[in-house]
C-alpha cells in the first residue's frame, strides 16, 4: 500500500485531517500548561511568555489550532451521533438531530462559560 493511499478517496482525507488535528490541539494544550507554569513563577515571568504570544508566528498558530480545533470537535459530535442511538418510543431520532443537539449542548455551554469569565 502506498504512503499516499488516503489521498485517493476524500473520505479517508477528512479522516486523516481529522487525526492531525489533535496534534495542534495537544500542542496548544502543552502551551496552556507553560502559560499556568509561567503565572506561577511570579508576574515578570508570565508577562515575558505573553509577550511573545503576541509575535506573528503565535498569533498564526493559535488561529490555525482554533480551526483544527473546531473541526476536530464538530467530527467528533458527528462521530458520537452515530454510536448514540436515541429512541422516543419505538421511533429512533434521527442522527443529524442527535449531533445538533450535542453541538446546541456544546455551545450553550461554552457560551456559559464566556459570560462567566467575561462579566467583570
């Protein structure tokens, strides 16, 4: 089989980009680690580590780890509306459904969350 093989069909590339993205989600979450590290090594340290986020490069990745992100979690919803199977009755809801639900669920929550922190 050739190195190339899922490039042949566009399924198995969205499932490839998919799988990639978690390695900028990880790297993201190991630079949240370093910021935590930072903030707790006094306030001249953590300011010099927001310094440079603030560098083209930073500011680049960051954009480019927030979209493999999304995709990542909107594939995973999808994902998990096919193994969660919901019935009313003897009716299955449909899938499409279930995965909105779950992104509603997700957004609410998210914007919960925004509105906490954000409030002043």
């Amino acid at each position: 089989m050739r190195a190339t093989w899922w490039l042949r069909n566009p399924r198995y590339f969205l499932f490839m980009v998919r799988e990639f993205s978690s390695v900028f989600v990880a790297a993201f979450l190991v630079l949240f680690l370093l910021q935590i590290r930072g903030l707790r090594a006094g306030a001249e340290v953590y300011q010099e580590y927001l310094e440079r986020l603030h560098e083209p490069g930073w500011i680049a990745f960051h954009a480019v780890a927030f979209l493999f992100a999304m995709y990542h979690s909107l594939t995973w919803f999808d994902l998990t509306s096919k193994i969660q199977v919901v019935r009313l009755g003897r009716t299955v809801v449909n899938r499409r459904i279930v995965a909105g639900l779950n992104i509603l669920a997700w957004l609410v929550v998210s914007g919960g969350i925004f509105l906490y922190w954000t409030r002043g």
